[in-house]
C-alpha cells in the first residue's frame, strides 16, 4: 500500500492524539482545530479498514491493531521532530568541513594561529589546512576559502580584502658588514638580492612625493616567503619582507632594517572563495573572523 502525502500527516495527528491523551489536546499542541484532528483520524482509519482506538466521550484507548501502528507513527514523527530539531542545531551551532589554502609563511605566522582561535570558538567546524605558496586552483581542488597576496584575476571567483600588510627592506649584519649599509635608494643598485619569485622583481620605495624603483637580481631565488627569510637571515643579499616576519628577527638580532624612512609597497591579503560560498553560514563565520583578527594584528 502507497503512502500519500496526506496520510503522512494523518500519522503524525493520529500519534498526537495519543500522545496527548485526547483530541483537545492534540489539537490545541499542534496549533489546529478539534475538527481536523477528527477527520484525520477518520480518513485514516477509512484507508487502513482498520479500527485503531475506541473512543468514548470521556476516554479514549488504543486497539490491537492501533497498539502496533501508533508505535510506526509515532516514529516517523520523533523522526520528523529530529530533522527540523538538527537543522534547528545548525544554524544555531554551524558544523561541518572546510577546506582553506594559504601560503606557507603567512600561514605559519598568521592564519594557522588564527585559525587555532577559531577551532576553540566553534569545535564543531573541520578543517583542512593546506599550506602552500602555489595559486591552487579554488573549484578543481574543492577549496572553500584560499588567502592570497595578490588581487584576483578575472576568474569568476569572488574575494574579500582581508588587511595590506607592510613590507620593509632587510639584510643580515652579517651581509652589510660585507657589503655594506644601503643608506640612499641609489645604493641599492650595487646590491645582492634574494629574489621572491612569485612576485614582481621591481621594488617601489617611496618618501613623500618622491619614489624610486629598481629591478632587483642575486644568486639566491625562491617561490617559498620562509624560505627567503632564511636566506636573507643567512647573508644572502637583501629581501623586502612583511614586518610580521622581519620585526621578531630585528628583535632577535638576525635581520636589520634598512631605509626606514622610505616605505615599501604593502602586501594585499584576500580570502578568495567560489561564487556563491558565502552563502554558507560557516564560511561567513570564518571571513567574518578572518577579517576581525587581521584588523588587530
């Protein structure tokens, strides 16, 4: 025997009706009138060809045959119950999988702490943290979120900016008690760099109305933000770097600071994901956090 829509819901009235202990009940429970409940329990009985409870003005009971059925009914209503009760839990406690790509260095120095304080703030969210300074491909890897240090192409993707983290021009003490302290922009030209190879090999500094650019080159390349720390910190040339990464070294004593009266341009950080993701409670949950932690760096 089929089971229609509308039986479905005579079911759920007839487990109520027992429930509750009377037709009044179970209608002034389920926020509908004694008169439909009653038709419910009789176009259900009528399809069955079954009598499921004896009624009487002043008690009703359940039969034989009713015993048993009220027991499947009552179950699809708990059921019932259960699914609007989890999606009620979900949108009050967001749960579930994310996926994020970030690039290492800043992923180390910033977002995995960040993402540290997020996990204790909503535990039942997963993540899956890739780290990597490769542009993955956001839909083909199934990424939810990437952080990138350069603005989008024309991809269809869609992107939020996060903060513009400065950058400052640093070498070893080691390296300028070799070759020297830079002391004019001029200066740099006759230098060893370690060249970042993801970005642009043009340095800008400016000073006012003034600025000053230069191609930059040396025997040490690489497409890893730690990895060129540690070469710049290793007397290899100089590098720009974000001051997230060079301050603590300047504390430390392994990196300084030249040119400090000149500024570099910035880095640009974005959270990139696929069109339409935001839409999701706990992607919204992570940009929104993403941006609020960046803004107290």
């Amino acid at each position: 025997m089929e089971v229609s829509f509308e039986q479905l819901k005579s079911m759920v009235v007839f487990a109520q009706v027992v429930d509750q202990g009377s037709l009044t009940a179970a209608a002034q429970f389920m926020g509908i009138s004694r008169g439909v409940v009653s038709y419910h329990l009789k176009k259900l009985e009528d399809q069955l060809g079954v009598k499921l409870l004896n009624r009487t003005t002043r008690s009703l009971s359940l039969t034989e045959t009713g015993e048993a059925y009220y027991q499947r009914c009552r179950a699809i209503a708990f059921q019932a119950h259960e699914a609007n009760r989890q999606i009620e839990k979900a949108k009050q406690e967001p749960e579930g999988k994310l996926k994020i790509s970030c690039p290492v260095n800043l992923g180390l120095q910033v977002i995995v702490p960040a993402l540290n304080e997020f996990r204790r703030l909503f535990p039942l969210i997963e993540l899956n943290v890739s780290l990597s300074d490769e542009v993955v491909n956001i839909i083909k890897e199934g990424i939810d979120l990437a952080i990138r240090g350069a603005p989008l192409l024309d991809s269809g993707l869609q992107a939020s900016k996060l903060r513009t983290f400065e950058t400052c021009l640093c070498g070893s003490p080691e390296y300028f008690r070799r070759r020297g302290r830079p002391t004019q922009p001029e200066e740099l030209y006759d230098h060893d760099w370690v060249v970042y190879t993801p970005a642009a090999n043009t340095v800008h500094l400016s000073q006012g109305d003034k600025s000053f650019s230069l191609s930059v080159h040396g025997a040490v390349s690489t497409n890893n933000a730690a990895a060129r720390t540690i070469f710049i910190e290793g007397g290899n040339g100089i590098g720009r770097i974000p001051l997230y990464d060079a301050l603590p070294r300047i504390r430390q004593g392994t990196l300084e600071r030249i040119l400090p009266d000149y500024q570099c341009t910035g880095i640009d950080v974005y959270a990139v994901f696929p069109p339409g993701a935001a839409e999701s409670k706990k992607l919204r949950l992570l940009l929104d956090f993403m941006k609020a932690s960046f803004a107290h760096l």
